[in-house]
C-alpha cells in the first residue's frame, strides 16, 4: 500500500527536517565553537592580567635596582655601627685611636659577659611585668621605641666599661667622640675623679665610661647565648 503525501505535508517535513539540521548542526559544531573561542578569550584576559602585574612588579625591581648601590653603602653603615660579631678588638682598636686624637690614655678597657636583649617594658624572660594593668599611664612620648624584628633572640647586649686619664677638656672631648662614632655605644654612667683629690696633677682627670654595644646576628649564625 502506497501513502500519498500531498504537497503540503511534504513542506512540513521538510521544514522539521531543515530544522532538525540547523538544531544537530548548532549543538554539533558551532556550540563547542563558541564555547572554545569564550574560553580563549578569558584565558587570554587572564594572561593581560598577569602580564600587566609582571610588568608593573618589573617597573619596580628596576627602579629598586637605580637605588641598590646607595643601599648598599648604607648597610655597610650599619653592619659597622652593630655588626654581626662582638669584634671587640675592632671596638678596642677604634677607642684607642679615638683616645689619641682625644689627647687622653685608656688606664683599662673592660667587656663582661654578653646578654640577650630585653625589650623595654619587659622581664628577663620578655614577659610584660604581672602588674602592667595597675601602672599609671605613661606618656607616649616617654615611651621607648621598640620594633618586633628585635628580639632576644638576634640582638646581644655587650656591656663595655673605659678608664681614660687626661686633661678635662679631653676627656670630654673622648666622651663626645665614643657617642658620636661609627659603633654604636649606649653610654649609661659617666664617674670621673680630678687627680688633685688624690696628690696628682691638678689639670688631670680620672673618668669611666660604662655602656653597652651591640651585636645583631645573622639569622644563620649561631643563636644570641653563643655570641659571648
């Protein structure tokens, strides 16, 4: 038995399968296309993005790099002003010549045993006093300035006392010079004695000098108690 399709219905189908093909041919080729070329386009977005912070980060490495010699000049600086060791013969060394263009004798120069630093405000084992709460209040000027890098476990205090012999004027002019040098001493007692109190000479003065110096480690040297 033949079924005849009048002309009509044979446009229906026609129309359903062209539609069938546009659908098939959609979800087969020009979806994934579609698709691969909108995540192209945000990787693409993404690596602008990242470039654009490469250069930026870049830009700044060099503008860092103009100012490195500076830096460094400047780290020299420090490393003598504390430096890594105790370098007591150095410190010797450099109070010596000072004690010479002073005009005064050093009678004795004394190191004790080294300490780890104690932050101010703390005990010897860094812990904030138990009655901290009940203390008056402190005026922020007062207050010491501290920095969270410095702990006792990188800086060294060296206590470090000098007997010198000299006229007055020299020995303050020793005293200036050993606070103003390239090491870093913290004069914290000052005692001198004339030498006419003793049967000397009128125009001599005895005088000590007590302070401390200091040593910062290098994180990959031995730990503060070995610095001693």
């Amino acid at each position: 038995m033949t079924l005849a399709l009048d002309h009509r219905t044979k446009v229906l189908i026609a129309v359903v399968l062209m539609l069938a093909l546009a659908v098939g041919g959609w979800l087969i080729g020009v979806q994934p296309a579609l698709g691969s070329a909108l995540a192209a386009a945000a990787q693409e977005a993404d690596v602008c993005v990242q470039n654009d912070a490469a250069r930026a980060q870049l830009a700044q490495l060099e503008e860092a790099n103009k100012n490195l010699p500076a830096l460094k000049e400047q780290l020299t600086a420090l490393q003598q002003s504390v430096p890594s060791t105790p370098s007591t013969a150095a410190l010797l060394a450099d109070l010596n010549g000072l004690a010479a263009s002073s005009g005064v004798a050093i009678d004795r120069f004394t190191v004790d045993a080294s300490a780890p630093y104690t932050a101010p405000g703390t005990d010897a084992t860094g812990a904030a006093p138990a009655d901290a709460a009940a203390a008056p209040a402190v005026d922020p000027k007062l207050v010491p300035l501290t920095d969270p890098r410095i702990t006792e476990t990188n800086l060294v205090v060296v206590p470090v006392s000098v007997d010198v012999s000299g006229g007055f004027d020299s020995v303050l002019g020793f005293l200036s010079g050993i606070q103003t040098s390239h090491r870093l001493f913290l004069v914290t007692r000052i005692s001198s004695v004339s030498d006419a109190d003793q049967g000397g000479d009128a125009g001599t003065v005895k005088a000590t000098v007590a302070g401390f110096v200091y040593v910062l480690l290098d994180p990959e040297a031995a730990p503060a108690g070995d610095a001693s």
